[in-house]
C-alpha cells in the first residue's frame, strides 16, 4: 500500500504541471501553500 502511494506520488510529481488538476479544497490548499510554495 505504502509503495503504490509512493509510486502514484512521484508518477503525479513528474506528470502534473501546475496544482489546478487536484480535486479537494485540501489537497489544493496543501499545493498551493506548501508543495509549489517557492519563497
């Protein structure tokens, strides 16, 4: 379970290009503020 996760996470990091394709308020929220936060 904790290897699909690990795989799906790093499949999504090189694919995704920008946060606007995640679902949740959360997880958008959690991108926005501390994934691509670059300051």
């Amino acid at each position: 379970m904790l290897f699909q996760f690990i795989t799906d996470y790093i499949k999504h990091r090189l694919t995704a290009k920008t946060r606007h394709g995640t679902h949740s308020p959360f997880v958008y929220k959690l991108a926005d503020e501390v994934i691509y936060d670059f300051t």
